[in-house]
C-alpha cells in the first residue's frame, strides 16, 4: 500500500514546478502550462485526501472534477486571450505586453 | 393703490431689455424707450402721491402708514423675518416724487447731452437700474430690504460712474467709490444685525422688545449711521464724491446730487422714531458730524477749479446741513424741538431739484466749452442765456435768498439749529454764507469775471440744443415755487399737519449774511481783474493750497491704506498667506507625490514579479502562523 505521504511529496513536487515554471518561463503558453500544474497538484492534494481520511465520502472526488472542468473552461479563455495577443504584437514574449502596464 | 409695483417693476423691465436688447437697437429708440418708461413712472408716482395726500388724514390726525405689496421673503425665525414690499408714508411717497422727477428731467437731458456717445444704449439701461433701485430704497418696509436696494444704488453709482470706461480716472473713481461705501455698508449692515437680533424686528418703528434690547439700540444705530454717512458721503468718508465727477455729468445730477447721496438723510428720517426715542444722544453726534462736514466741504468749495468738483462739495456740504437738521431734534414734536425733522426733508426735496439744476446747467457749460476747468470759463453769459438764467435762479436758491426753494428750507433748518443751541445756530448760519460765497464765486467764474477769449474766439460756445435746455426751464420753475408748498402739511415729525411759519429773525439773519456774501462774492470775482481773490490766495498760500488739496484727506487715506495697512497688515498677512498656510498644502502634495513615486516602482506591469511578492507574502505569513500563533 503506499502511503499518503507518497502521494503529498508528488503533488508538492508537481505544486512547486508549477511555481517555478510560471516565475521563471517568458512564454505566456509555457507560463498557462505551469498554471495548469499548480492546479493538478492541488486536484491531487483534494483527492487524496478525500481517499485517505474520509473514505466513505466523496466531496474532494467530485470537487476535483469540478476543478478539472473549470480548469479547462479557464485554459480556453487564456489561449483565446493569448492568441488575441499574438494577433497584436506578433508574440506571446510575456515582457514585451506593455500596453496595459500601469 | 397696488399699481405701485409697477414704479419697481417698470425700470426694472426697461433696463433688462435695454441691457440685453440694445446693441440691437438705435440709439435714439433706445433713448426713447428709457425716457418713455420713466415718464409712466413718474406720471404713476404723481398719481400716487396725489392719492395718498388727497386720501387724507386718520382719526388720530395722521396720514396713513400704507403697505399696498408685503410678502416674506425670507423667514428667519419666530417673528424675524425679511419682507419685500412697498411702505407708502408721506416721507416715502415725497421722495418718489423727487427721485422720478430728477430722474426723467435726466433721461430727457441725457438726449442732447450723451448724444453720438459710445455705449449710448448702456448708459439708459443702467439709469433704469438706478431709478428702479432707488425707488425701492425708499418704498422699502424693513431695513433689510432697503440695504439690498441700498447695494443696488451702489452698484448701479459704480456702473455709471465708470460709464467711459477707457478712461483711467473714471475707473478708479468707481472703484473708490464703491469700495468706501461698501466699506460703510459693511457698518450698516452689522448694525441691522445688531438690530435684528436684540429688537427681534427689522421693521422701522420701535417693537415692544426695543426697550429690552437696551444700550444695543444705539450701538446698533450708530453703525447703521455709518453706512448712512458712507452713502451720504459725511465726513470722513466723504472722499468718493469728488471723485464720482468723472461720471457723465447728468449721472452727477441724478445720483451724486439730487437722490442717492441723500439716501443717507433718508435712513436717518426713516429710523428716526428710533434715534429720538432710544439714542437721542447718537442723533447729535450725527448733528456734530453732519456739521463739520458742512464747513469742511463749504471751505474746500470756496477754492476748487474743477465746476463739478465745487458742485461736489457744495453737495457735501448742503447733506451736512440735512444731517444736522435731523440730529438737532430733540423731540417728536415740530413745535418743541422736532422741526428739524420737517426742515430736513424740506431741504432734501428743494435741494434735489436745484442741485439738479445746479448740475444740469453744468454739465450744459462742459458741452459747450468741452472742459470742467473755471479758466476755460468766464464771460459764457452772452453765449448761453438760457443756461445763465437758470444757473442764477439755482445759485440763488442754494444761497437762500428769497423767494427761491432754498431759501425756506435753509431758513427752517437754521431755526432748529437756533432752538438746539445758538452756537450750532450760528455755526450753521456762517457756513450758508460760505455756501452763498462760493456758489456765487461759481457763479460769476463761469458767466462773468475773466473771458478765456482766445479759447472763445477758436471755439465759439453755443447754447445747448432744446433737449437740454427745457429739463433746466422746468427744474428752474420748480425751484422758484418749491418753497411756497406749504411742507409741513405733509411731512412733519410726528405726523400731525405743521404750519411753516417763517422765524423773522433768523430769516432776516440769514439773508443778511446770504447777500453780504453774494456782494463779497461779486465785488471779488465779477470784474475782468481780481486783485483782491489773488491777493488773498497768495496771503494765505498755505491755507489756500491745503484748502484746494482738500486738506490732504485723500492723502491721509492714501497714507493709511498703503503705508500702514497694505504695508503693515496686508504684507505680512499674505506673506503668512504665501508661505505658511499655501507652503504646508504643498508639503502635503509634495510628499504624497513623492510617495506615489515610490510606490509607483512596485507597479511594474511584470505578471513573474507580482508572483514572486505574492509567494513571499504568503509564505511569510505561513512562518508567521506556524512559529508565532
């Protein structure tokens, strides 16, 4: 049986390359992809949780679908925004959006 | 008698439509339209005198105190409160009748004498502010109404006083003319306070809760007197007079001579039931004042060049003599120490009109010789009879000499000084001689003594066209029977019918002193040469110079205005003003920048930045949780 620590080191791991991604990547899409990894080890973090303390509930299972399903709707708004973005400046270089800077 | 408001509302009509429409109207239509409605509104002001005096007496032998328009205006509290309405009392409709008559014999002068000026239109639509002012200063039925119409003759004096507004003498007069009086208003104004909030009333005749209000009554009407002397121009607030000369000279007429200056004299007869019942003592200082005033405008008057200028003091001077009629009563009855009352009213009345003459005539030498100045004058007798005629007739009535106006209003007034005390008598008989003295110096400058031939022989002077000339043959018929209407019939004191009757010795006084200054004056200044004038000047040089400086009045307030206010008070107050009060507003705005600036870097657009601050934000807060709580 592996234990729910396992799982906690994976998703804090995954939590924190997510971080690092999104402060250190320059590309917007790159930056939505670190995003999207920060979310999964939070969904993960729900899951097992759910799985190892409260067994015969199933709250944290279906608040993750949830989260999976906003997540997705949220990516679409991102890439449609990025792209919106490509159209205007010819990039999608996180430094070179100034326009709505201050 | 509710047509009355249209005395108000009629000029108040015509200057808006001349003040908005004139550009777009001839000038003689626009003229005529003025002059039109002031002649309803003199002829609506006859009307109503003649109602009013023909309606007759009460039971109690009084004529009635009528209020045909009263509305409140502007509630205070309780039973304070300011009302807008008409008062008709035998004072009030007297002067409706003065201020209508000067004001249409002007309208109807001003034809020939503002005639091709620029701003024509402008010029009749601000005498219809004034006339409407004016006459709703005196129909007033509170004190506070009759201080807003009271700033209203300010502004309207102020506006037409700086009618040639390219000329920088007559802006500063009108700029020292309404500074001085606003300054005296500002008197009159916190002794209306004063009275509104110790008497609890603003109405003119003494309410029940006067006699609590104790020694405030007199404090108050002292400061209302202030602004009566500002108006009225006593001294030592006299200075704007001479100075509002440089108004058109029919503005002169009407609002320098015949009605405005005197609103004064009509505030101290409007509150006199309250002066002589409350603070006699206040009503003789107002004599005191008002007598100084007198001999220092007569004596001035004696030296000046300028016609209008001697005009001007002549005013001042014949005001004071209002005053003092008013401040030597001593009771309510005409009869045992309260004719002055009458007698000033009476002097106010057959003084507007020769005054009115007196400046009418004036104003037509000035057009023909194109010059205030005495030296450009002398000899015009041949050149414009009609003016000369009339010029005499007013001079006569202002030296009393009988049986001209002044001489029975005068005559009345010296009889209450002579009742008050001999010495205010005498006093007050000298300076008539002065004035006889120095109008007939006017006099012969002007129409005889030395002829400025070569100005003469380059510019013939003319009579003035008819427009000019038939206000002067009426003003002069006016003067040469005003004193024969029997006054005291109308006007007294306490309101009961007073018989004039002529006091032989101090009419035979008077008029003694009247022609031995006239024959002074003549054998002085008539003849081509005048040794004796000349030598007297250079003899007293020093007197002579102070005299012609005003003894230096203007240069004491020029002196206390900017060396001792400006530089002493004013400087350091905007100084504190600059640097302390503006300087610590700036340190504000200052560091608030600054600090906007600086937080301003964190803003830096950059989403990676925001990030990192937001990771360090929480897990500071983290440690901060797990080690400290």
């Amino acid at each position: 049986m592996i234990k729910m620590e396992y799982y906690l080191v994976v998703s804090t791991i995954l939590m924190f390359v997510g971080i690092y991604g999104f402060v250190t990547r320059r590309n917007l899409l790159a930056m939505l992809i670190s995003v999207e990894l920060i979310l999964n080890s939070v969904d993960i973090n729900f899951v097992v949780f759910n799985r190892f303390l409260f067994p015969e509930q199933l709250e944290g299972f279906f608040f993750t679908l949830f989260a999976i399903g906003v997540s997705a709707a949220e990516t679409a708004v991102a890439i449609a925004i990025i792209i919106n973005i490509y159209r205007n400046i010819r990039n999608i270089e996180v430094k070179n959006l100034r326009e709505m800077k201050w | 008698m509710e047509y009355t408001i249209l005395i108000l509302l009629l000029p108040f009509v015509s200057f808006l439509f001349l003040g908005l429409a004139g550009m777009k109207l001839r000038p003689v239509v626009a003229g005529a339209i003025g002059t039109a409605v002031l002649a309803v509104v003199a002829v609506l002001s006859y009307t109503t005198a003649w109602e009013y005096f023909s309606a007759g007496r009460d039971a109690a032998g009084l004529y009635p105190t009528l209020m045909p328009w009263n509305t409140v205006w502007l509630p205070i509290s309780g039973d304070l409160h300011i009302d807008l309405g008409i008062l008709l009392d035998p004072i009030s409709v007297m002067m409706l009748v003065v201020i209508s008559t000067v004001s249409l014999m002007v309208h109807i002068y001003s034809f020939g004498y503002m005639k091709g000026e620029r701003g024509f239109q402008r010029y009749y639509a601000f005498l219809s502010l004034f006339t409407m002012s004016m006459m709703g200063l005196v129909v007033a039925t509170n004190i506070f109404q009759m201080y807003l119409f009271w700033e209203l003759v300010g502004v309207s004096s102020y506006l037409l006083i700086g009618f040639y507004y390219t000329k920088p003498e007559a802006i500063a007069a009108s700029k020292k003319a309404f500074i001085v009086t606003r300054f005296a208003d500002l008197g009159f104004l916190i002794g209306i306070l004063v009275h509104g909030y110790y008497a609890g009333t603003f109405t003119f005749t003494p309410a029940a809760t006067t006699l609590a209000a104790g020694v405030m009554i007199p404090l108050a009407l002292g400061l209302m007197f202030i602004g009566g002397a500002g108006k009225s121009a006593m001294f030592p607030l006299h200075i704007w007079l001479p100075d509002a000369m440089e108004g058109p000279t029919p503005v002169s007429a009407l609002i320098h001579a015949a009605t405005m200056v005197v609103a004064g004299v009509y505030l101290v007869a409007r509150m006199f039931p309250l002066f002589i019942g409350y603070a006699p003592e206040v009503l003789h200082w107002t004599a005191y004042i008002g007598a100084f005033t007198a001999l220092y405008a007569a004596v001035v008057a004696c030296v000046q060049s300028d016609i209008k200028r001697v005009l001007a003091f002549s005013t001042i001077s014949q005001i004071g003599f209002m005053i003092v009629a008013l401040g030597v009563c001593t009771s309510n009855d005409p009869h045992t120490g309260g004719l002055g009352y009458m007698a000033s009213m009476f002097h106010l009345f057959t003084h507007a009109m020769f005054k009115a003459l007196l400046f009418l005539g004036a104003g037509a030498i000035i057009h023909a010789v194109h010059s205030n100045e005495m030296s450009t004058m002398g000899g015009l007798r041949k050149y414009m009879p009609l003016t000369h005629i009339t010029f005499l007739v007013a001079c006569l009535a202002i030296a009393g000499i009988w049986p001209f106006s002044g001489f029975f209003s005068k005559d009345e007034i010296l009889t209450a000084c002579f009742s008050f005390s001999p010495v205010m008598g005498w006093v007050m008989t000298a300076i008539a001689g002065l004035t006889a003295f120095y109008m007939f110096r006017l006099y012969y400058g002007i129409f005889w003594g030395r002829e400025n031939r070569e100005l003469h022989a380059e510019h013939t002077p003319h009579e003035a066209p008819f427009t000019m000339t038939l206000p002067l043959l009426i003003l002069a018929a006016v003067t040469c029977v005003a004193g024969f209407i029997p006054f005291g019939q109308f006007v007294s004191a306490d309101g009961l019918p007073y018989t004039i009757h002529i006091d032989g010795s101090v009419a035979t006084l008077s008029l003694c002193v009247a022609v031995v200054a006239i024959a002074l004056a003549t054998w002085m200044y008539a003849r081509e040469k005048q040794p004796v004038a000349d030598r007297l000047a250079e003899r007293f040089s020093g007197l002579h110079r102070a005299a012609y400086h005003r003894f230096y009045i203007d240069e004491v307030y020029q002196f206390i205005t900017h060396r001792v206010i400006f530089a002493c008070i004013s400087t350091p107050i905007a100084w504190f003003d600059r640097h302390v009060v503006d300087g610590f507003l700036n340190l504000l705005a200052t560091a608030t920048n600054g600090a906007s600036c600086l937080i301003r870097q964190m803003q830096s657009g950059s989403v990676q930045r925001y990030c990192i601050w937001f990771l360090g934000g929480a897990l500071g807060l983290t440690i901060l949780i797990l080690f400290i709580c």
